[in-house]
C-alpha cells in the first residue's frame, strides 16, 4: 500500500509538495481553505535557472516560464537612467506558474472549501478533522498555508514579526502605457530608490495564450515605504469600517490612502512611475513581515513554503525555497518506511532550516534602508541591482550552494 500525505495548502508550496511526491509514487490530497478556485493570487513572480530546473523536474515543462529582461536599472525622478547593468532574467506571473503546477496533478485529490481544524497523532498515521466534518488519516502531514498558518504551532511556535514597511503594488497592461513609459518598462527590470524606499516595476505574462507576447503582457510594480505601527493600524480599517487584522482586501482600501499615495507619486517617482499608479484598475497593500522557525518537523508533522520561513520580497526566493523545501523532501522520502520516517525528516529539516535562516536574515539586511529613520544612508545603486533577485548561484556564502540538487 502506498503511503500517504495530506497537504494543507493549495497555493506554491501545497502544488510543489504533491508534484514531488507523485514522482515517488506517494498518495497525496490537498485541502484548500479558499472555496473557490485560486487565481490572481500574488502578481510577479522572479524565476531563475534553479526554479526552472525544479519545474522540469517535477512537471516536465522545458518551456520559458515568462518574459525576459537582460538589464537593470536606475531611474531619477525626471525618468533619467543612472545606472544599468546587465543581469538576464525570467519573470512569471504567479497565475502562470500556478496552472502549470496545477495541470500536473490529479484535480480529484485537491479540495477547496477544507479547514483543517484540528491534528490528532495516533501511532504512526496522524487524523485530521475538518470544519465541514471530514476526517482523515495520513503517515505524512505537510503544513504548507502560509504565513498566518494556524497550524504551524504544532511543529513551531514562532509568528511573524511585522518589518516596519508595506508594499504597495499593481499591475497595468502594456497596451495602456504610453509609448514613452512602454519602451521603458517592457525592457528593464527598473528601479527607483528614494530616500528610505524602492520602487520596482518588471514585466510579466498578460492574460491569455499571446500573453508572452511584448504588447500583450502585464507590467508589475511595487513600492515599498516605510509605516508607522499606529499608521498601518490606521490603515488596516476598511471603507466598511471593519478593522483587519494583518492585511485588507484590495476593495477594501479607503480611497484617502490612494489619493495620498498618487500625491507622493508625483513627488518623488518619475512620469513613468506616475502613470503606472494612475493606470492600475487595483491597487493592493502587501504588509512585509518577517519569519523564521526554530523546527520544520515534529514526527509526522511538516511545515513548507512561507509557513516555515518568509523572507522579505527583495531576496525575491520565496517560491524557489518552497520548490526546494519539497524538492529535499522528495529525496528524503523516496524508499523510506515508516518506521523511519521521523529520523530522515530530521536530516531534511536540518538542512532546510539552514537555508531558511540565511534567507531571512539576508532579505532583512537587503530592505533594512526601508525605515522611518530619515538619516539612514541609502545603498549604493550598483550593490542594489546586484543583490536584489538574484539566483542563488550569485548568491555568496548561500548554504549548501554546491549540492543544491544532489
């Protein structure tokens, strides 16, 4: 008989997890919160040749996973570049990467509409009981929903921890740019950094089958500024007065907050930023925060992806670690028994948790000019450009860098 795996998650880390335990004859389901289909979810997504060759391995797919740039920039506020490097890149969109990951699996053993509510252990299976009543049993559990799992404390206690800055961002079709703006931003990874922030725009795949087409794609930017406590908290009461908690649904955002924002724009971002922000149907708020965790594992019990470990999104690994996680966890379980399936998830989560302390602490020091400390001294935009989503082979001192994939 097979041995089984429940995933709880259906996002990056839940689709990588069963891809990979597919290929070694594993028995997966995967239960969603969400009860509708996910799509849109995120925007763009950084790729390197390390996460194309994880989605090979997995998936089969050899294609490109997006558009390509081959340089970056630094613009000033009067649309100027200062600086430029070469640095080729593939960019995605999170909905691309998710259908392929998604088109890969068996659409019978993914639930949406599943809350798992409680993580009963029992001898070597583990029973798992649902809001809607269903029961489970599984020999693995993978705790792969996110940053704001409630699951996580059964293998760690540690929570997130707020950075002290929030990203706006938005995405805006080629076809409605200027021409001006269009040439600019289909080429460049671009880069705008005032005092104390970043703004960055790349493009990525637009919707439908030319949507890799140059004309036809999306161009995704970000800002990051810095935020008060008690301004984020501000922030966090929605146009129906309802007061969020770590995050606020795009058509929840007071108009005030945009208005202030397109007012700042004009300030201190050039033309092209400007109407980026004025052309976006939606803009949406990403509170950035950090997390580490002193364990992935406790017997049977696993956590993956950004439940296990979140990194600023400068670093731009977040999908890449979660590949990894599941890619090491393939190689762990491969021709393993149950009896000795708590020892080899140890030997996986020493590893892993390395990698994930170093990404974090990386990405920490990579955004720690984003402060309301107005004082601070701003890189350099050479140092910039270099570090910010890079491949990990690029990457120095990167943990076991030389055997990433044996």
């Amino acid at each position: 008989m097979n041995k089984k795996a429940a995933i709880i998650g259906g996002s990056m880390a839940g689709l990588f997890a069963a891809n990979f335990l597919k290929k070694i004859n594993w028995d997966y389901t995967i239960h969603e919160l969400v009860s509708e289909p996910l799509s849109g979810r995120g925007a763009g997504i950084a790729t390197y040749k390390e996460l194309a060759e994880l989605v090979k391995l997995t998936t089969g797919f050899n294609s490109t996973l997006g558009t390509k740039c081959s340089e970056r920039i630094v613009l000033d506020e009067k649309n100027n570049i200062i600086f430029k490097t070469k640095y080729p890149q593939v960019f995605t969109s999170w909905q691309y990467l998710y259908d392929i990951l998604l088109s890969n699996i068996n659409k019978k053993n993914y639930f949406l509409g599943d809350e798992c509510i409680e993580v009963i252990k029992n001898n070597n299976q583990t029973n798992l009981k649902f809001k809607n009543g269903k029961e489970i049993k599984a020999d693995l559990v993978i705790i792969a929903n996110g940053i704001r799992s409630k699951l996580k404390k059964f293998v760690d206690k540690n929570e997130p921890e707020f950075a002290g800055y929030i990203g706006w961002r938005g995405l805006v079709d080629e076809g409605n740019l200027s021409k001006k703006t269009f040439d600019l931003m289909s080429k460049y990874f671009c880069f705008v950094l005032p005092q104390n922030q970043q703004f960055l725009t790349y493009p990525v795949a637009g919707s439908g089958k030319d949507g890799l087409k140059t004309g036809k794609r999306r161009i995704n930017w970000l800002w990051y500024k810095p935020i008060t406590n008690e301004k984020y908290k501000e922030m966090l009461i929605g146009k129906s007065g309802k007061k969020y908690d770590h995050g606020i649904p795009p058509q929840e955002i007071r108009d005030e907050f945009i208005l202030l924002l397109k007012d700042e724009a004009r300030q201190k971002l050039p033309n092209s930023g400007v109407e980026l922000l004025e052309k976006t149907e939606q803009i949406l708020i990403q509170p950035i925060y950090d997390l580490k965790s002193e364990r992935m594992v406790k017997n049977n019990l696993i956590t993956i992806g950004d439940c296990a470990f979140t990194a600023r999104p400068h670093a731009g690994m977040g999908v890449t670690k979660a590949a990894l996680d599941c890619f090491d966890l393939m190689k762990t379980l491969s021709g393993i028994s149950k009896n000795n399936l708590n020892d080899k998830l140890k030997i996986w989560q020493s590893k892993r948790v390395k990698e994930g302390f170093f990404l974090v602490n990386r990405s920490r020091e990579m955004g720690s000019y984003i402060t309301n400390n107005e004082s601070i001294t701003m890189p350099k935009n050479k140092k910039v450009l270099e570090e910010t989503a890079v491949s990990i082979s690029d990457i120095k001192d990167y943990p076991n860098q030389i055997n990433l994939f044996k």
